[in-house]
C-alpha cells in the first residue's frame, strides 16, 4: 500500500525529543491532520490510503508494535543500545518511554485518519462523483481500521480512549478519558460488525475485506472470551471459499499476497518497512531475534516412527524422522544469533506483513471449541482435525485422543510456532493467563500490573482526563 500525501500531520502539539540515544517524534493525540481536498472517489480513495499507510508506519506494523507481541513475551529477544528497546525486552517499560509515546500516537494517527476518511464519504452522500456502493466500501475499510488500531491498543494498555470523530482543527481536539475495558471492546466489535455489512461477500487481501472483518472479530471474540462467536466468525472465513492454507509454509514469506492470506500490508521499495534489516546480526544497530525458546520448542516437534519389517526372512528396521517444517521458514542462525527470516529483504526492506491468516482461523476455532467443553473430557473430533490441519502443514505426525485440556495446550504451542514474528504471542499468554508462570507478572512479588503497557506520561501530560495504569 503506497503512502499519499494528502493527510499530512501538522505540528499542533508536536514534542521533539533528541539525544546521543535515538531520535522520535512523539505526536500526542492533540495533533492535527488536514481534511484535505476530498470531491470524488478518486480523493476520498486517497483519503482512505492515508488511513493504511498510517498502519504501515514504522512504530505500528512497519516494526516496533509488531515485534514487541513477540518481545515482551517470549519468542523474541533484544540486543542493541536504546533503552526504549531495553525495557520492553526486560519486560521494565517505564512511563517515560518515548517509543511507546510513539507506537500510542502511530495507532491514534490510523484512527484519525480512518475518522476523517469516514467523515469525508459522509460529506458526498449526496454527491453526484461517488457511488453509494463506494461510499460503503471506504466506510467499510475505514471502520476497519479503526476497529484493528483499537483493538491493537486495548491489547497492551486496557481501556483507552474511544475515538470515532475526527480532530482536524483546533476546536475538534478531544481530550477524552479512557474507556473500560469491555467498552473498548464494544466498540470495536460494533465497527467490525458494521464493516461486515459495508464490506458484504468481497475478499482478497490487500485492502479489508467483509471477510478480513469476519476474521478479526474472530480474533477479538476469543480474545474477550466469546467462545461461541469465535468459532461462528472463524467458520464463517474457513467455509467461505476464497482462501486456503499453502501447501509450502515457506511461500507465505517468500511468494506475496497468497491465498492464505486474509489481510496483508504491502510494502515496496519507496514504501519500505524496518523488518529485513532489524534482525541481519551482519550489521551493527538495533536488532531482534528469534528466543532460543522458540527455536527450542521447534526442535522438540520431531517426531520418530519406526517400522519394522521382514526381508528374506530377516527384520529390518525403517525409521522415519518428521521435524517442523517451519523452523526454516522461521529463522536461521547466523554469527551466534537466530535470524528472523520470514522479513529477510535487507535490500529493499520490502517484505509484506500478514496480519490475519487462514492458519489463524483453524487455530481460534479449534481453541473455541476445546473452551466450551470440559477440559477433562475427550476434545471432538472436529478440534483435533483443526490442530491437524496446522500440523500436517509442518510436515508433523497427527495428534490423535486428547483430552480438551492437552488440546489447549497442543494449540497454545502451534500458534507459538506458527506466529513467530506476527504480533499474537503476548496476547496469547495474556488468554491463556500465562503472564505469571512465563513472563513473572505476578500478585505474590506486585509485577502482575505489568501484563499492561503503561499509559505514556506525554499523553497524560496533554490530556489531563487519562489515568495512568495502577502500578506505573
């Protein structure tokens, strides 16, 4: 997805901040962003693009946001000299942090410009230059893209401030309190139930899609604990026709835009992210690279059969070795590191970021099920044949008679696996209540608060009616 310079950030409330360390622009959401000429599809569509471009920034997908899921939990490591970076990794992030400052006011960019975009095909409802249906479809992706960055932010820091009215002048800058939790939520479902409707039987991967918002409210249903709505959305994408899991897992990451992937940002040459060269240990900076955890859990996936047989009346013996095949795909270890290689473009630094795949909705419906029967009881047949699916794409043996609650746990480690990189991990170990036991955010020492971001002491500073997290 290309970047348009039609929404342009202006410098209302912009705090600079530099040093021997790093440089960042810290935006709070004060800032202000122009309307800009909008009178057709051609610029609302612009417009639109804006609001995606603003997804792919360097402190949301384009790098930092999307590798600190894996960071603060456990499948990535850090090893570079900012101590933005430091923090995260040693899971100590204080409220000064300005890379967090920057990652909240990259996600609120998106909703603003998803706000704008949305009131801009308002303001040519009776316009002769755009369809009813273009205005649905804008409408549609806007709505999700707000729904994502909410969700996105609720992930890390609880409830936040809900906005869906866009602040492009003085008078429109909003100084909204933070929302619950569960109102957060609301929210971001009703956007996606909405974009839904807009968005109804189209597909593909490069722009949202009424399935791409079928598949995140199946993200956000298991996330909330919905079980039943999960697996609904989550069936609803895998019977729906159009995407299917790639034989090679490799393809995923070397082949773009493949019929596995449901959302996917694209990035070019003259659109380039910082993933290729944030994990190359051939040249010096700030580089994250795959746990030895990580690469421990895919060695232990081997599995050994032996077969014996007769021949001329002697037994012979066959073994046959099955290990994961996307442990390769995954990384590769180079001058004493494991190399992230699913985002190798150190050239271009080009490499498309997927951020919902069908995998994922194999996983979410097998979890969803396992969830609502009892975990002693033995899971159905239809929650190991999902698991299986994931498996035997890795080149794994079948798992077969297990109990509900060793399917929950079957299913925790393949998404560790299979998600390497793509931003779940830590939202994982939060739904599965893991944050004590793997990460040590624990009642009995006082960290257990640390399983939320703190709120970032510049935006508390503009904003006087946010409330910090307890224990920051």
């Amino acid at each position: 997805m290309k970047k348009y310079p039609i929404i342009l950030a202006a410098a209302i409330g912009l705090f600079t901040f530099t040093g021997c360390e790093e440089v960042l622009d810290v935006e709070p959401t004060t800032a202000i962003e122009a309307d800009g000429a909008v009178v057709d599809f051609t610029t609302l569509n612009r417009s639109a693009l804006g609001a995606y471009s603003a997804l792919q920034d360097a402190d949301y997908y384009g790098q930092r946001y999307l590798l600190y899921q894996g960071l603060y939990a456990d499948n990535l490591t850090f090893a570079g000299t900012f101590t933005t970076d430091r923090e995260v990794a040693s899971k100590r992030i204080n409220a000064s942090n300005l890379q967090i400052a920057s990652t909240w006011a990259g996600i609120y960019t998106a909703i603003n410009r998803a706000n704008i975009t949305i009131r801009n095909a308002e303001r040519l409802v009776d316009s002769d230059d755009v369809t009813a249906e273009e205005r649905d479809q804008i409408v549609g992706e806007m709505k999700f893209i707000r729904a994502l960055a909410h969700f996105d932010l609720l992930k890390v820091f609880g409830g936040v401030p809900v906005v869906t009215s866009p602040s492009t002048t003085i008078e429109e800058i909003q100084n909204l309190p933070r929302a619950t939790e569960a109102e957060v939520y609301a929210a971001v479902i009703a956007d996606l139930q909405d974009a839904e409707m807009l968005l109804e039987g189209t597909a593909g991967n490069e722009r949202a899609s009424g399935l791409a918002a079928t598949a995140l409210l199946a993200r956000v249903h298991l996330q909330q604990g919905n079980w039943a709505e999960a697996e609904a959305n989550a069936s609803e994408v895998i019977n729906s026709g159009p995407y299917e899991l790639v034989e090679d897992f490799g393809t995923l990451y070397t082949q773009e835009g493949s019929n596995e992937a449901i959302f996917e940002l694209n990035f070019t040459l003259n659109d380039a992210n910082a993933l290729g060269t944030s994990s190359d240990p051939s040249t010096s900076g700030q580089r994250f690279y795959v746990s030895s955890g990580v690469v421990n859990t895919f060695l232990a996936q081997t599995d050994t059969v032996v077969v014996e047989r007769e021949v001329n009346n002697e037994t012979v013996t066959d073994t046959t070795f099955f290990k994961d095949e996307r442990l390769e795909a995954t990384t590769r270890f180079e001058r004493n590191r494991n190399r992230l290689i699913k985002y190798d473009d150190v050239t271009n630094n080009a490499d498309n970021v997927i951020i919902i795949r069908l995998a994922e909705m194999y996983l979410i419906r097998a979890e969803a099920n396992a969830r609502m029967a009892g975990g002693a009881a033995m899971a159905s047949a239809d929650v190991i044949s999902d698991i299986n699916m994931i498996r035997e794409r890795a080149g794994l043996l079948r798992v077969e008679g297990l109990t509900n609650a060793q399917a929950l746990s079957e299913i925790l480690e393949q998404r560790r696996l299979e998600f390497v990189g793509e931003g779940l991990r830590f939202m994982d170990l939060k739904r599965y209540n893991l944050t004590c036991d793997l990460l040590g955010f624990c009642e009995e020492d006082n960290t257990s608060f640390r399983s939320l971001w703190p709120i970032p002491l510049q935006q508390i500073e503009v904003n006087p009616n946010l409330q910090q997290n307890p224990g920051y």
